[in-house]
C-alpha cells in the first residue's frame, strides 16, 4: 500500500469564516478593484469598497425576509457578477448557499430545493422562474423565489434598509470554521444527486495551502475570467480564492462571445475543464486546414510537444529551438492572442488532461497545471505547481494532504478539505469516509517516487473483457477526443470478447473539414460512410490504440449521428460523460459491434 503525504506549512486560520475576506479587503485597500463587472458595453471596475458595501445591503434584504441562520438559499444563474455577489451576502446573511446548474430540469431542480430544504431562490431569467413555480407546490419549506431579471438586488435592497450594521454583523460573524457554507449538489453521473456539506473551515484550509503554493498565478496585477459554471466546485473555489488575495476577476456567462471577452479582459491565467482545452485545439487546427495551413500547423503542433517534452529532459537540441522560434511567430502568437495576450497559465480539473494537450500547451507558452478533486473534497487534492510540474500527471498532494493507495489501486486521501459528508445520507457518507477518515475517490491511481499523482481509471468504469483482462476506458477515450473530428466517446466490452467504442463528430469542426474534402451537408449517415472521414478515424483510433496493450486496444467502432450534449442528458455541466445514460441510450449500438 503505497502512501505519500505533503507537510502543512501554512497556518490556517482557527476561527473566523469566508466573509472577513470581504471586510478586510474593504479595509485595508478600498480602492483596489477587485472586480470587473461585464455590463454588455463594456466593463465596469467594482472596487474593494463597493463590494462590501453592495453584499452588506443585499445581506439585509435576505434577514429582512427572515432567513435566519443556517436556512439554504439556492442559487440558479450563469456565471456572472451578481453570482459572486450574492454568494457572499448569503453567508453575511449567516446562511448557507445551495448552487443549482442553470441547465437543470424542473425535475432536478425540485430534487435539490426539496432534498436541501431550501427557503429561498435567487434565479437569473423568467424561464428558470418558470421551472421553480412548476414544482413549487411541492416545496413546504420554499417561501420566497426572486428573479434577477425583475431587480432581485434592488428588491432586496430596498427591503432591508431598517436592518442595522449592528444586527448585520452579529449575523455576519456567527459562522465558524465548523459551520456549513454551502451544500454543492453533485452532477448525478453515478446515480441521484447526493447533497455534499462544505464547510467554511473547508474552503479555508483548501484556499490557505492553494493560494500559498500557488503564489505566482496570484501575484500583483493578476487577474483571471471566470466562464465556468459557479455551481460547480471548481470554479468557486477560485472565486473564493481570488477574493482572498484581491485578484481581479471578471465574469462571461455567454461561451459564445469568450474570445471576445478574453481580449477584453486580458486575464493572467484562466481555468477550465479538459474540454475547453480540446476544443482550443481542435479548431485551431481545423481553421489553419480551412486556410491552407493544415501541414504548418500539424508540424507547428508537434515542434511544440517536442519542444515540452525536451524540457524535462534538458534542454531543447538547437534545431528544435529554431523551429520552436519560426512557429512562435507563425502559430503560436495567434493561440496566445487568442487568449487575451496575457495569459502564461491555466489550471485544468474535472477530468484527466491527456499528456499530448499537456505538452502542446506548455510548448506554445501557456503552462497548463493539471489538478485533481472532486466536490467532497472541495476542489484540489492534488495540483501542479510552476515549479513542480509533470505533464501527465495531477500534482502532488496539496499540504497537509496525504495520499494512499489502497489494495485495489483506489486513491485514498485525508486532509481538511475533505466535506462534513453528504446532507440527510448517513449511509452514503461512511462508504465515503472509511472509520479511519479516509476519503474513497472511486478514482484508480498511482504515485511515482516524487509524489506525484497520476489517475489511471475510474474504479467502477474498469471493464473486464470476456478474457479476464481489466481495461480502464479513459486512456482510450482521452486520446480520441483529441482528435479534430471528434466530439465524445465511450469505449466499451465488459464481459465481451474485445473492446469497441461508440464515436459522435464533432459539430463545430467537421462542416470546415467537409467543404475542404468537397463534401456537403451536416453529419449524415453519407458522411459517416465517406472513406476520407473512415480513414480520419480509423488514424485516431489507431493512434488510441498506441496508449495500451492489443488485448486492450478498440478492435472495432461505431460512428454515430448522434451528438451528445449536456441538454441531452448524455453530459453533465461540466462535460463528463454520463456513462450509464449513454450505455441505456445506446444499447443497441453497443448490441450491435458484438454482432457476428
């Protein structure tokens, strides 16, 4: 049983919650903007000052209506100011914020507000309005729904005037380190969504080890856009972890206009999900075929791998540093403009990066640090760090976070960031959390000589063909996506003879590629069987197959014209597949690869 645990070196506060952030900032520079609010015309810096003072009055307006401390006040919106904004005046509030994907179903929706005991909604549009009033019958304890379409903070503003600073504070400062500070439902790929109780105390031991060890992305003068969704851990932690250290952060809740928005905005470094990084790629390289310029970018992208993978073992030969230097001017500054000019790093989480993307990114400039959690966790367990980096792995273990893995390859972790356990399920948080306090991830892993955490399969995803070898899908699954024509996969054979896979196309990147092959039309059943994108295929499954062994290898696959979404129910918010939705709704597809 192989263990590796990282010291504690920061002193993590003892009491106190995630609100005097907020105040201290107020106090001790007023006038530093930390925020950057994107009104549709332009972008309007939000100071210190102004903050504190628009979360004390919108706070106010939440007592005057009697929430009281403890109740759960849910959120539904896309990524934007007032997002953050009334995240903190919840907990000035003394409550607890439940965050709800603005995607959810009314069905979802009812499940959360019901299960949490929600006593009130702040939603962002009538239509998410719409949704909550559809199940609201069945909410007892759901007393008040506001809409930020019809002034929610104007509302609640103007209600809590005759609410004093005095009475506000008591409120403010009953909060310990022990107490809830929002219950984060998670995305459901495993079953009903289960309600997981984060702490003040959690984020703060989390925050104080992140922001320390990741000193240098927070430095003077950084700033990051926020695009992700707040419901999600990921992108709150960072939210929280901006505020702490006066980052300036910018919100764009509309992906469509992001690479406007980034040239706007110019952020230091951005996170985002292992899609979006893929999806940077893949367009880059289908626009520079639509131009021409498919070779010089295909050579562009392998001198920039190379060139990564040469770091870390030396240094660049001179023939790789002058072609690194000639596609720095031809290539990579365009990916770097596209970015905003100003961005150097990114933090990755969610899922497994993939070391091909890995060293493409650095290779450009743009170190991607790579990090591993999960909502119970409140984010990171483990992260790469500028100077200490392995492309293909998630990190070491942040400190005072230890690592174990267990007889069967499960990761296994301690550490104070580990959740209070999950709202109202006794018996789902002791599966979680063994009698020795430590965290299951359901995740298989490994840890090399220096600590470093790599995963390797997602325990109840290993599938065990009828040969007895144990296949973990996400080595193949990772490498085809990585290819332009294709948006989602799912390898599959338990219990089959060999391994084979279902493949959806991309929607964005294939119509370029066809009128470059002279072909028309959208994904059709004519396209699927057009030899030239066959062959495409084949390539990026022959390439997947490079990662494992023949017995593990995709013998044969399925183009489908499907295309997977997260309004689908195949995705979840954040872009995982949804394993056992996609294995229900394609059945037969997969029925049909074992066929003789």
């Amino acid at each position: 049983m192989r263990e590796f645990a990282t010291p504690l070196t920061t002193e993590i506060p003892g009491t106190g919650n995630l609100t005097d952030d907020v105040v201290n900032n107020a106090r001790e520079a007023a006038d530093a903007v930390v925020f950057s609010r994107n009104t549709g015309d332009a972008w309007l810096d939000v100071t210190a000052a102004e903050f504190l003072a628009q979360v004390q009055d919108v706070a106010k307006g939440l007592i005057a209506a009697g929430i009281e401390v403890g109740d759960r006040v849910a959120l539904i919106s896309k990524t934007r100011y007032e997002w953050t904004l009334l995240d903190y005046a919840i907990w000035f509030a003394g409550a607890v914020t439940v965050p709800i994907y603005e995607t959810s179903s009314s069905l979802q929706i009812r499940h959360i507000l019901s299960d949490s005991g929600t006593r009130a909604v702040v939603a962002e549009t009538p239509e998410h309005v719409a949704r909550i009033v559809s199940v609201r019958a069945e909410l007892e304890e759901l007393h008040h729904v506001w809409s930020l379409a019809d002034n929610a903070l104007d509302v609640l503003t103007q209600l809590g005037q005759d609410i004093s600073d005095e009475a506000l504070e008591e409120r403010r400062t009953t909060a310990t380190p022990l107490d809830l500070a929002t219950l984060i439902y998670t995305s459901g790929t495993t079953g009903e969504p289960k309600g997981c109780m984060l702490t003040h105390g959690n984020f703060m031991f989390e925050l104080g080890v992140a922001v320390d060890e990741l000193d240098e992305l927070f430095s003077d003068g950084a700033s990051t856009l926020l695009f992700l969704p707040l419901a999600h851990v990921f992108a709150r932690i960072i939210q929280i972890g901006v505020v702490k250290r006066r980052v300036r952060l910018g919100h764009s809740a509309n992906i469509k206009n992001l690479v406007a928005d980034l040239g706007e905005f110019q952020p230091t470094f951005i996170l985002a999900v292992p899609r979006v990084f893929e999806k940077v790629f893949n367009s880059a390289s289908q626009n520079a075929a639509a131009d021409g310029k498919g070779r010089i970018f295909d050579r562009a992208a392998e001198v920039a791998i190379a060139w990564s993978r040469a770091m870390d073992k030396g240094r660049p030969s001179i023939a790789l540093r002058v072609q690194h230097a000639l596609f720095t001017r031809l290539v990579f500054k365009k990916l770097e403009a596209a970015l905003g000019g100003r961005c150097f790093h990114a933090v990755s989480g969610g899922a497994p990066l993939g070391e091909r993307l890995g060293h493409f990114y650095r290779g450009i400039g743009l170190t991607v640090l790579e990090g591993y959690g999960l909502t119970e966790t409140t984010a990171a367990l483990t992260v790469n760090l500028p100077g200490a980096h392995k492309v293909g792995s998630v990190g070491r273990p942040l400190g005072g976070t230890t690592v174990r893995v267990a007889d069967d390859g499960e990761l296994l972790f301690k550490g104070g960031q580990i959740f209070a356990g999950y709202w109202n399920d006794e018996a789902a948080t002791a599966v979680a959390v063994d009698r020795d306090g430590w965290f299951h991830t359901g995740d298989v892993g490994e840890i090399d000589d220096e600590g470093f955490v790599r995963i390797t399969g997602r325990k109840k995803e290993i599938l065990v063909t009828a040969g007895g070898k144990n296949v973990a899908p996400a080595a193949l699954e990772d490498r085809l996506r990585a290819h332009p024509l294709i948006d989602q996969c799912i390898v599959v054979g338990d219990g089959q003879p060999f391994i084979g896979a279902l493949i959806t196309l991309d929607p964005e990147t294939v119509p370029a590629w066809a009128t470059a092959q002279g072909l028309t039309g959208g994904i059709t059943t004519t396209l699927i069987d057009n030899p030239a994108l066959r062959a495409e295929i084949d390539a990026a499954v022959e390439d997947a197959n490079k990662a494992v062994s023949r017995a593990e290898s995709i013998r044969k696959y399925t183009i489908l014209s499907a295309e997977w979404t997260e309004e689908g129910g195949q995705l979840t918010p954040s872009l995982k597949l949804k394993r056992s939705v996609v294995m229900r709704e394609f059945r037969e597809d997969v029925e049909a690869l074992y066929l003789p």
